[in-house]
C-alpha cells in the first residue's frame, strides 16, 4: 500500500510551520486494530486539517491528507515486551525534539499526552489481592523480565509532569487510575471515544445491500459480535445464548481472524456451524452494523467499548454488559437506550433477553431510535476540540519550561 509523504524515522525534522507539530504513535495505526487503534486514527483525521500531525507506527494501513507517516522498524516482533520497549525507545528518540505536543496511544516513558485505552498492569496484577496472594504476586513481578518492563514503563508513563495530560476514556477507567496511581490524578482528562454519525438511519434495501456484501442471509434474525479478543468480549457465552434461541437466528462474528478456528470448533460443538458467520476483520465495520438487528457485546473487561457507541450511531438495539465491565455502560440507561447486562456469563438470562429484542418490533424500535439519539452527543468533531484544549495546556507548559 503505498503511503502519502512517508518518511523514515529519524530524519531531520521539516521547518517549523505556524500551526502545531504534533507526533502521534501507536504500533498498529489501522482501521482493524482495535477500539484503541480507530480512536487514535479518528483524532488524526480531524486534528489533520489544523495541525501537522505525524504518525509513527510499525505498522500503516491508512491515508488521510496532510499526515506525514513514519514507519518505525520492528526488529524482534516476540517477545511482546521486548517490541514495546523498542518501539518506546525508538519513537523517544523520534520525537525528542521538533514537536509541539507528542501524543502515546502506547505504554512509553515519554508523551506530552497519555491516551490510557485498557487496565493498568499494576491493577490487573494486584487488585483484589491481599497477604501472601499479594506477595506471591510480588516473587511473580520481581522475576519476570516481561512483568518488570511492563510496570517500568507504565510507571514512568503516568509520573507527574509539568504540562503532562492523562487521557482515560471513560469514567470507570479514571477511577482505576486514581486508585492505581493517585499521583496522576490531577493530570487526567476523561475524553470518550466517538463516532461519524451516518448520514441516514438504514433501511431495509440498505440492510438487504450489507447482508449480501457479507454473505449473511436475508431472512433470518441476525445478531452481531465485533471485537478482536473473542474470549475476552464474551463471544462463548453468546455462542451458548445463541443455541438456547430460536433456529433462524444467526450471528455474525468481525475480528481477529486468529481466533476462528477455535471459535469455529466451539460453534460446531454446539449445532452452531451453520448459524455463525465468521466474517474476520473489515476495514469498514460499518456494512455490518447495517446488516444486523442486534449488537451484543458481552465483554467481561472494557474501559470503553467504541463498537458500542458506534453501532448505536447506526441505530442498532445493543445488549452490552453493565458498568462493572464496561466503560460505556456508566452513560447508558438500561432498558431505554441500551440493555445492561448484570452477568455478562449467564447465557440462559442473555438468550432470555435476545428474544424479547428479537420478537417484539416495538422494543426494538424504542431502543434504536434511543440508541442513535444517544450516539450523537458523542461525534468526533466535538472531542477533537476537547483534545486540541489539552495540546493548548501542553505547549504553555513547554513555553513555561522555556
């Protein structure tokens, strides 16, 4: 794919320009990412046509005019942790000078802004854990390389700064970090993901148009599952809530297409092979929001979860798990524009659930036209602001600092 004013890192950096230099980094700057990767690649675009945005990356599937991209080299992709401390000292060396604001969508020591998009390691590794379960996990920490760079890094990523901001996404995650590390605290920012609101609500030629695009059948009930962590999202409880309904009902399953084989074996071992379409991951998500009459998002651990908001941009009822799992469910009203899931594991009370949204047409239609009224409070243009407000606070400090 060739990319727009592609450069190599490390070269000089151009002359300064009357409008903010700002570098953004993420290994993976692609649309089939992730939730993490299509909110770092939505700001791009909009801070795009008032900034000079550079974007480095190990890898670039994306074009978006007036970005410059900077492939970064990753010499050993395994061990994980390994490929993140060079990429962190690689994009470090980059972006040292030159710039007005650097952004990290990435765990890294350095950044002027720190985009926080999943659990902190330190809360993942200690929450809930006392006594001698505490300090097993100590022993676990303190002789592991891959654990001891992980912390090292997010630790430095989170010290305070002047002029340094914390970016969560949600208000569930802020209070993680609070708890985690308090210092940060008066550096973070909530900023949401958001959406490009489609410019019509589908109709049933539009749906008949995706359904055929995927290769999903028209008449039958379709139920939809986006994520590219296929356990963690909850997909083998919606496996055995869709062998518990009705058998015209399918799903369509967008992600990884690592996990399919797996996820294939599970559906087969439940009647289910000819009821789910894996469709692997899209480019445009947005044919398969179009084709289905039901998002269900039973994640067991979301700080936000864009698929969410996203589907409900493009007026589609979704069940998602409730505010203990899941950042977006802390601004949802359960059974008005969205319905919670208390136990995302329970699959009798979610195939209950499915059925009732399937069969009862007024139902479904209160809860979609809530969910596209709810979804346009929520549109990138107003968020980039809200970002641009803290690139503000960045180059006064850097001013400040002299």
């Amino acid at each position: 794919m060739s990319l727009p004013q592609t450069e190599t890192v490390g070269l000089t950096a151009a002359a300064a320009v009357p409008r903010w230099r700002v570098a953004v980094f993420n290994r993976t700057f692609s649309a089939t990412g992730g939730g993490a990767e299509r909110y770092s690649i939505a700001l791009v675009e909009e801070l795009a046509a008032r900034h000079e945005v550079h974007v480095f990356a190990q890898e670039i599937h994306h074009q978006w005019p007036g970005v410059t991209y900077h492939r970064v080299s990753a010499p050993l992709r395994k061990p994980r942790w390994v490929n993140q401390l060079w990429f962190a000292a690689a994009t470090w060396w980059a972006t040292r000078r030159g710039f007005d604001v650097v952004h990290s969508h990435e765990n890294s020591w350095h950044g002027d802004v720190q985009t926080v998009h999943v659990m902190p390691v330190l809360y993942s590794l200690f929450r809930g854990r006392s006594g001698w379960r505490r300090l097993l996990r100590h022993i676990k920490v303190w002789t592991s390389p891959r654990l001891l760079t992980y912390l090292g890094l997010e630790r430095a990523r989170y010290a305070p700064q002047q002029g340094r901001q914390v970016v969560v996404t949600s208000d569930h995650i802020r209070a993680v970090m609070a708890e985690s590390y308090p210092q940060c605290l008066p550096m973070l920012s909530v900023i949401t993901p958001g959406i490009h609101l489609p410019a019509s609500i589908p109709t049933a030629t539009t749906r008949a148009a995706a359904r055929t695009l995927l290769g999903l059948p028209q008449d039958s009930p379709c139920l939809l599952f986006v994520g590219n962590d296929y356990r963690k999202k909850g997909l083998p409880t919606l496996l055995q809530a869709l062998a518990r309904l009705a058998p015209e009902v399918v799903l369509a399953v967008v992600g990884n297409r690592a996990h399919i084989p797996e996820f294939e074996a599970e559906a087969g071992a439940l009647g289910l092979q000819d009821r789910v379409f894996f469709l692997g991951s899209l480019q445009d998500v947005a044919p398969a929001y179009e084709a289905a009459d039901c998002l269900v998002h039973p994640t067991l651990e979301d700080t936000f979860a864009m698929v969410v908001l996203e589907a409900m941009a493009h007026s589609l009822p979704v069940l998602v798990s409730g505010p203990r799992y899941c950042g977006i469910a802390g601004l949802l009203q359960s059974g008005i524009n969205a319905i919670l899931m208390d136990d995302p594991t329970d699959a009798a009370a979610m195939a209950q659930t499915l059925t009732q949204v399937l069969t009862d047409e007024g139902v479904r239609s209160a809860l979609a036209t809530n969910a596209r009224e709810f979804a346009t409070a929520y549109q990138w243009r107003e968020l980039a602001l809200q970002q641009e407000q803290l690139y503000h606070k960045v180059v006064l400090a850097r001013r400040k600092r002299g």
